[in-house]
C-alpha cells in the first residue's frame, strides 16, 4: 500500500493589504483573496488525533495575513512566491505548499489578477 501525503486547502482567506506598484496602491490596502494547499503525512495525526501531529489552518491562516500584510509586496508573484517559502520555512512538517493569491481589483473589467506557486521542501541532506 502506498499513501500519499495527505492535502489541506485553505479557501479564499479574504483581507486587505499593501500590494501593488501604482502610488495609490502603495497608499491604499487592496483587498485580496488568499488560498492555500499544504500537503503533508496524516498518519501520525490520524492514529493520535492529536494536531501536534498536523497542522492548525486557522493559526496558519492567521500567520500569513500577518505576514503579507507587514511586507506590503508590490507584486502578487513576490507575495505568492514569498509566503510559500515563509509557510515551508516555519512549518517542517509540511512537505510542500501551494499558494494562490486573487487581486479582484486589478483589472478594470475583469474578476481580477492572480499569481500562485508551488514548492516543495526541500529533502533532508
């Protein structure tokens, strides 16, 4: 039997920060849509039930809109790219992560601009 890391997706955690490169981007919060995918091994949380084997999404949810907004990115790649390797960086039981970020106000006319990226951690040497 073979298993997979297992998935969990946080759906479009909306909130307002710096981000853009126009003068009143610079000065006005915009809001974004924020999604993540982190994918790791169940197995020790499933048999414990017990989340120290896991990961808290509302607290890791919390921690990035932080870190988004105290970095005031100018571009949504520089954010997607930033926050997955913040994510990896401060959680190692994660083994990859994917982010996605929406900037609904973007583009007069359209739903918005959006920017994701996927790492994966790096293999213990």
């Amino acid at each position: 039997m073979v298993i997979h890391p297992g998935k969990i997706l946080i759906i479009d955690a909306g909130f307002k920060c710096i981000i853009g490169t126009l003068p009143y981007e610079r000065e006005t919060p915009q809001p974004i849509s924020l999604s993540i995918s982190i994918w790791l091994d169940f197995s020790a949380a499933a048999d414990n039930e017990d989340l120290a084997h896991s990961i808290d999404y509302a607290a890791l949810t919390e921690d990035v809109k932080n870190f988004i907004q105290l970095s005031q990115f100018q571009l949504v790649e520089t954010l997607v790219y930033r926050t997955a390797l913040y994510i990896l960086k401060k959680h190692p039981l994660i083994q990859s992560t994917e982010v996605q970020v929406i900037k609904p106000l973007a583009i007069p006319g359209a739903k918005g601009a959006s920017a994701s990226i996927r790492i994966d951690a790096s293999p213990l040497s």
